[in-house]
C-alpha cells in the first residue's frame, strides 16, 4: 500500500498569537507531518499517527489546527488562491491525515 502523501506551500502558520511564517510548507509524508518556515527549515514534526487536527470554528473555510507535540498550530491554506475552491487544500490536508491515521478533533 503506498504512503499517503500531502504538500501544500504557501502555508501561513502560526503558534496562535504569533506568526510564524507566512509562506511555509506543510508536508505529509512517510508517515510524518512537518511544517517548515519558507527556507525549509523545520518548525515542527510529528508521525501523523500523534497528530490531532480539525477545522476551528473561529477562522475561514481555507484554514485548519493542528497539534503536534502539545504545540497547536493554525495552518491558513490557499491564501493566494482567489478561486472557488478556496478551501480545498486544508479539506485535503484534513482527509490526508484522517486516511494516514491521525486523529480528528
């Protein structure tokens, strides 16, 4: 079976009140999640497996949260997509984890 895999760029991230990066990346892949600043430094990583994730209440469609090691972050998606379908990566980060075993809150 292959491993599920996910990328998305372009990714603001924050640890709540403070920003962390505005163009990072978010990438799933052999089994782990890691957020990395725009320069491909890691800010964070986890096996997927001990991740939680959801779609806060408080934010826009194209947003997601996530806690990595006790850590939540607030990952905005598609910031620079103007489409339709504004929402679509964070949904498909969201199914990516929901599928490779991660917890939905």
């Amino acid at each position: 079976m292959p491993e599920t895999e996910f990328s998305a760029t372009g990714v603001r991230i924050e640890r709540w009140a403070r920003s962390l990066t505005r163009a990072g990346q978010v990438i799933v892949k052999d089994g782990r999640l890691a957020l990395l600043t725009s320069y491909g430094r890691e800010i964070d990583s986890a096996p997927v497996r001990a991740v939680s994730a959801g779609r806060p209440w408080f934010a826009g469609a194209g947003a997601a949260v996530a806690r990595l090691n006790g850590t939540r972050y607030r990952l905005t998606m598609g910031q620079r997509n103007h489409g339709p379908d504004k929402a679509g990566p964070a949904h498909r980060f969201l199914e990516t984890l929901r599928s490779a075993g991660g917890r939905m809150t």
